[in-house]
C-alpha cells in the first residue's frame, strides 16, 4: 500500500491545469459579454465592455493565483488546535 504522502499522477496534475485554463477563459469571456450586455441596455458605447473585459481579466489573474498555489504549495497539517507546519 502506498503511504499518502508520494506524488499525484500525472493525470491529476494535468487536470488541474486544465481547469486553470478553463477558469481563465471563462472569467474573461463572461465579463466581456457582461459588458456588451449592459452596453446594449444601456446605450452606452464601448464603455461597460471594456470595464468588464478588466474586470475579467482581474478575476482570471487571482483566480490562477488561487489555483496554482494549492498545486504548488504543500498541504499543512491540522490538528484541533489549528494548522502546523
């Protein structure tokens, strides 16, 4: 039996950043069409798609932030007391 500790299948790993890149798309994606969304309801020009293309943009960057430190940093241990390195 393998102890827990040894390292993730290739597959997991690659998974893992497959959904990173899913993740990325989708954040910019959905804040353009927000933009483009709220530009028609509003009248406006390309005012709202561009802040929500940044807005996208923003979420996509701390969203891969978020992602790849839980791929890269290794998990702590937790007791009652709290987390323990």
């Amino acid at each position: 039996m393998k102890p827990r500790s040894q390292k993730r299948p290739w597959w997991v790993t690659s998974l893992h950043f497959l959904g990173v890149g899913w993740f990325i798309a989708l954040a910019i994606v959905l804040g353009a069409l927000s933009g483009v969304w709220l530009d028609t309801k509003l009248g406006s020009s390309p005012v709202f798609v561009i802040a929500g293309l940044l807005f996208g943009v923003v979420v996509a960057f701390y969203g891969t932030y978020r992602l790849v430190i839980t791929l890269l940093v290794k998990p702590v241990k937790q007791d009652k007391k709290g987390p323990r390195v």
